[in-house]
C-alpha cells in the first residue's frame, strides 16, 4: 500500500462520516508508511494534523473541510 492508496482510503472514510481519531485509530496508524504520530498544527485560528510518513513527506487531514491529502 502506497500513501496514495492511504490519502485514497482516508478519503473514502471521511465521506462515509469517519472524524480524525476514526480515521487514526482504524486506517493511518496500521499503515505500514505511517512513520509517527500526528502532529496537531494552525493555520491562521484553523486547526490541521499532520502525520509523518517514511518516504519523507506528510499526511494532511483538516477534519473541518473533511480534506486530507499529501504535503
């Protein structure tokens, strides 16, 4: 499984009704390129986290626009 299959995954999840700690606790965290834990960030006054992956770059879920993608 690719980050693209896991941002994919995520996706799906989030519009079937999946909040953040659904998210962590039943996809992102068994990922085998999840590399830590996430990172709670601000952008302006809108809360985002991010989680680390192996290859370097970062998962991005912003649960109030229901996005995540890859940084």
């Amino acid at each position: 499984m690719t980050p693209t299959d896991l941002v994919r995954e995520c996706r799906e999840a989030m519009r079937r009704g999946a909040d953040f700690p659904t998210l962590w606790h039943s996809i992102i965290k068994r990922h085998p390129a999840v590399k830590g834990v996430p990172v709670q960030r601000l952008d302006g006054d809108r809360p985002y986290v991010e989680v680390p992956l192996i290859r370097g770059d970062w998962l991005v879920i912003d649960n109030d626009a229901r996005t995540v993608r890859l940084r």
